[in-house]
C-alpha cells in the first residue's frame, strides 16, 4: 500500500512539453503535457470510453483527443466532444491530478485533490538556488523504492558499488551518528584524512581531506547527500559544499522513477564541469541501479535475511513510511 496524499516527483519539467508524456506513477497511468500557456496537466492515461491510454492521441489546442474514437478531454479532465453523438454521458471524465512546477520538477499529488496543499512539497531547495551550480537528470530503475532509499541510507556501500567513482573504505570504517527528527533521518559521518575519492579527487584537486558528510532522507523519497569538505588540518580553509540530491518515486511494485543531480557552490561558472560531474553522478546511479535490480531479481520475502547495525537508518526510515499507512516492513518489498 502506498500514501497517496503526498507529492510525488513525477517528472523533470524539461521533459514535459507540447508532446504527450506518459508516466506510471504508485500504479496509476498518468499522462502529461503542457498547456499552449505552459502550465503542466496531468491526466489519468486511461481514455473513460474503452481504456485505450490517450497518450497515444494528440492534443487539439489544449484538449487532448483520443486516438481510437476521437474523445476529447479538456485540461480538467471532462470530455468535451464525442464526434458521433451530441450529448456527453456524465461518466466521461479521466482522472485529473493536481500538478505543480518547483525546483525544476513536477509534483503530482496522487491522493484527494482537495488535500493538496503546495507547501507540502518537499524542499529541494539545493536545485534552483541561484549560488550553486548542477544538472537534476533522470534514471527508470526496475526495483521497489523500498530498495532505493535502503541504498542510500547505507552509503558504506559506496567502497564497494562506486569504486571507480565514489569509493571510500573510510566512509565504511567510519561510525556513522544518526540523528532523527520528526520525520527526518540523518546519517552523519565526519571523516579526517580521508583519501579523497576519485570523483571529488577531480573536483577538489586535493590528495587528502577532512569531510562532514550528512545523508538526509525524508518521505516519501526524497533524499540529500551534503559533503562540506576542506583541506587536510585546515578546519578554517576554504570549505567545499556538493549536495547530491536523489529523489525516488514509486513506479510500480518493481519499478521506481529516480530523480538525481548534483550541485556544487565552487567553480559555478564552469559549465564544462557540471557536464562532468553530471555524467560522474549518472555513472553513480547507473552502478547502484545494476545492484538493485540483481537484488529485485533475486528478491524472496521469505528467504531468510541477517541484519547488520548500518541498517539502522534504513530501517527508521521504512518505520516513519509505516507510520504515514505505507507498506514498507522489511519484507514488503516484493
Ligand atoms: S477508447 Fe477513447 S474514444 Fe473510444
Ligand atoms: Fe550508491
């Protein structure tokens, strides 16, 4: 079971346009557009008349008609015009979600649209403030979003899944301080003379440093990493800040929508780097998406599983999900 009176990050608002886009968002088929005005709608992709998706029509102005009798819908969702017949039955409607544009994302609200109040939407603020510099990108990911924050929230696998890109073995050998408040984990990690990894080895130019590194997650999915990193033993030198913002969304039981982008506040003019860290921080996802889908694969619920103390911020998380009326016990994710 998923919560639906939430906003779910449905969409990059660069995908969305003139062109019907259709997305699987908690189960429900969802197509989006943009009006001739540039406002976003969200439509139930299912036409009321025999099912076809209507994003396989066409948009009329800013009606959308279906491409098997030719319906068309109007941006609330209310048919208007049946070309063989004069009258409007009362059922022929679609679903129409309340959807709003924020941080470069599109939010749907999936629950009662009378419930959907804008200042629920999750603060991605890291993604439009003007001072930082960085790219969100968007990644399908065939697995529960159960899965997803679990990776996130236990981020010693970096030594392992991101090696090549992100790896630390002294993320892994150090303890880790949880801090959770309301509805807010954080995994706080402060490292010194860390290695620096070869992703922020090209960032950084520097051999060795000293990191904070806090993971931030909070429902449904939404997650940040945020690095403050600074020369070895200079605790007043210049600090670098990276936030790595990785939203999830559910797609379906198996499949998850994942919205990821890194910005930094040094060299925010260098364009060329943030094409750069934009393909590194793809490359990241890329690894921890081959790792979650083999273990989707492999998934039994009733296998059996051991646990070990880093799962303690995973598991805080699937309590607060649990506590909002979402099925998120360790075994729930099928
Ligand atoms: S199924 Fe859409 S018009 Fe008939
Ligand atoms: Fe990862």
């Amino acid at each position: 079971m998923y919560i639906k009176n939430t906003w779910y990050a449905a969409a990059l608002s660069k995908e969305i346009s003139r062109e019907l886009f259709p997305r699987t968002i908690v189960n429900e088929k969802i197509v989006m557009y943009r009006t001739q005005s540039n406002q976003v709608v969200a439509l139930e992709d299912r036409c009321a008349h025999r099912q076809v998706p209507l994003s396989r029509g066409r948009l009329i102005g800013d009606e959308l008609q279906c491409w098997y009798h030719g319906l068309r819908f109007d941006c609330s969702g209310q048919c208007v015009s049946i070309p063989s017949q004069a009258t409007i039955p009362a059922a022929a409607r679609v679903r129409k979600f309340p959807a709003v544009e924020k941080f470069g994302i599109v939010w749907l609200w999936i629950g009662s649209p009378e419930q959907a109040d804008e200042l629920l939407i999750p603060d991605h603020w890291v993604c439009s403030a003007p001072d930082l510099a960085g790219e969100m990108s968007y990644c399908p990911i065939h697995c529960n979003y159960l899965f997803g924050i679990d990776n996130i929230l236990d981020i010693s696998h970096a030594a392992f899944v991101h090696e090549k890109t992100l790896g630390s073995h002294d993320v892994v050998g150090t303890t880790p301080e949880i801090i959770i408040q309301d509805d807010e984990i954080r995994v706080r990690r402060s490292i010194r003379r860390e290695k620096t990894p070869p992703m922020y080895m090209k960032m950084l130019q520097l051999d060795y440093i000293d990191r904070v590194q806090d993971v931030i997650y909070w429902p449904i999915g939404n997650t940040r990493v945020e690095t403050k990193a600074h020369a070895c033993d200079d605790p007043n030198g210049i600090a670098f800040h990276v936030y790595t913002t990785t939203i999830f969304t559910p797609a379906t039981d198996t499949s998850s929508h994942v919205f990821v982008g890194m910005h930094r506040d040094f060299d925010v003019d260098n364009q060329a780097f943030t094409e750069f860290t934009t393909k590194q921080v793809i490359a990241t996802v890329l690894e921890d998406k081959e790792v979650a889908e083999s273990l989707q694969e492999n998934w039994s619920p009733t296998a059996p599983m051991c646990d070990i103390q880093l799962d303690r911020a995973a598991f805080e998380a699937r309590r607060i999900l649990e506590k909002k009326g979402a099925n998120a016990a360790l075994r729930a994710a099928v």
